[in-house]
C-alpha cells in the first residue's frame, strides 16, 4: 500500500511571523511531509525571516505568489530559504505532481489576467507526464464557487484549468472571508485554505 502524502497548505499569511511559526509548529505536530503556500506570502507587512520557521525544522516547502507579493520577492524567497516557486512550473513528491499558478486580478503588484493565469496552469501541467495523482495550486479561486461569496468574482481560466487538467485536489487562498471552504467542482476537491492552514493527505 503506497503511503499517503500529508500536506499543510496555507494562504494569505501577509507577513504575519508568528502565524508562521505556529504554522511550522503545526507540522511538525502533525508530522508533514510538505508545506504548500498558496500566495500573499509577503504584501501587507515586509517581514524578515518569513520562510525562515520551516526552514528551521527542516520542512519542504512549496510557494506562489499572490496578488499582493511581487514575482520578484517570491523568487527571492525560493532562492535564498532553497524553497521552489511553482508559478508556472511542476514538481513531484512522491507519487504526487503539483502544477501552480500565482497572481489573482485585482489590486497588488502580482495583478495577473486570465490569459496569464491559463498560460501558466497550461505549462505548469504539461512538465506532469504520466502522473495519476495531481494538485493544483492557485492564488485565485475559480469561477462559480463557495469563494465568490464575498462578490468578488473567480478566475475562469481556473476553472477551465480544473475541467481540462482534472487535478484530484485544487488548493487556493485569496478570498479570507470564504477560509476553510470546501466544495467539488467535477471531480476535484476544492479547498480555499485560508491562513490557519489546513491538513490534506492524497
């Protein structure tokens, strides 16, 4: 029987350092085998060392951007904490690929167009040849789900990625007041995180 990956996904930390903390803390209780940051990373507040917690304890890390943290801070990131940016890229992790794309439209340095968000799940997912079992990581939430409740209105080309790519498990942030929402949209698990993290196993 293959062992499950159990992830700690979160989103929309803004800098908050003790979130981090509680957050590494968290996994390592929970004994993780990765931690997946689906954007808004920085923004808010420009805090040091916000990687530095998982790092600490030896924790793989996976991030995007958000709407609010520049491309260029979250390259940063990936490069001096040796973590991966997955904005328009793919990793695997045992049996599990993972395919992302940062940025949301809207306000912030990362506001990001449909066409750009579609063309990045797009050549994210064709570097995943002959992986069954696929997450998709996003900032933005797609189009017609639980996390439009606050009005503001997903990204269709996530929703399309969703219909076309068939990811088993889609996880996001972006919207805070729709946190810890879940739904299925096909037949992918859709979950808006949120900033207390949340548990997945695939």
């Amino acid at each position: 029987m293959t062992k499950k990956l159990r992830i700690l996904a979160a989103a929309d930390i803004h800098g908050d350092s003790k979130l981090v903390k509680k957050l590494a803390e968290k996994a390592q209780r929970e004994k993780v085998d990765l931690i997946v940051l689906c954007g808004d990373i920085t923004g808010w507040t420009e805090t040091k060392n916000i990687i530095k917690p998982f790092k600490d304890k030896n924790q793989k890390v996976l991030i995007l951007p958000g709407n609010w943290d520049s491309f260029a801070t979250i390259d940063f990131l990936a490069e001096i904490y040796g973590v991966k940016n997955i904005h328009g890229y793919s990793v695997k992790y045992e049996n599990v690929g993972f395919f992302g794309a940062g940025g949301a439209e809207g306000p912030g340095p990362s506001s990001s167009s449909e066409k750009e968000i579609w063309e990045n799940l797009k050549k994210a997912h064709d570097s995943l040849k002959g992986i069954e079992k696929k997450i998709m990581v996003t900032h933005a939430h797609p189009s017609n789900s639980l996390s439009e409740c606050s009005g503001v209105k997903g990204s269709k080309a996530i929703t399309k990625a969703i219909k076309q790519f068939k990811p088993d498990i889609l996880i996001h942030g972006h919207i805070h007041e729709a946190s810890g929402a879940e739904e299925t949209i096909g037949k992918t698990k859709v979950f808006n995180v949120g900033r207390e993290g949340r548990i997945l196993e695939i």
